[in-house]
C-alpha cells in the first residue's frame, strides 16, 4: 500500500467490543490524527482496529491509549 510514495504498514489491535458508535467514531478520528497514521478502521464485529500507517515507532501504542483512555482494553497483534 502507498501514501504519497511511501510504503504504509497495516498495524492490527486485538479490543474489547466498544458498542458506543460515539466511541468508535472517536477511536477512528483521534487515531488518524496520531503522526504517520493514515487511517484507521474500527471492526467491532472482529474485535480489531486495523491501522495503516508509516510504520512510525510508538503510533500503535498511542492508538491503544486512546481506546484505553475511553475505558477499553487493546493491545497490539501485528505491526
């Protein structure tokens, strides 16, 4: 995949299930603001969030906060 010709990475993050649109729909935005974070999809039905991203080193983790932040848990399946 690429971004204005750089190669992005898909980051996966195993959550617990947010049923709150509002919820997702923040998980989702705050999460594209995060630096070298292209998108971000919430799929409550898989339990994950799919990130693709630069490959920045913490941007994984500072999506992860901000579910935590909303009273979730997530961790990072794959970088």
């Amino acid at each position: 995949m690429e971004n204005e010709g750089h190669l992005l990475r898909c980051g996966i993050l195993d959550v617990e299930v947010a049923s709150c649109p509002s919820c997702v729909f923040t998980i989702e935005k705050l999460g594209r603001k995060v630096p070298g974070v292209s998108d971000v999809r919430f799929d409550s039905g898989r339990r994950e969030i799919k990130v693709d991203y630069d490959g920045s080193s913490g941007a994984l983790e500072k999506i992860a906060g901000i579910v935590e932040r909303l009273g979730y848990s997530a961790r990072v399946r794959q970088r």
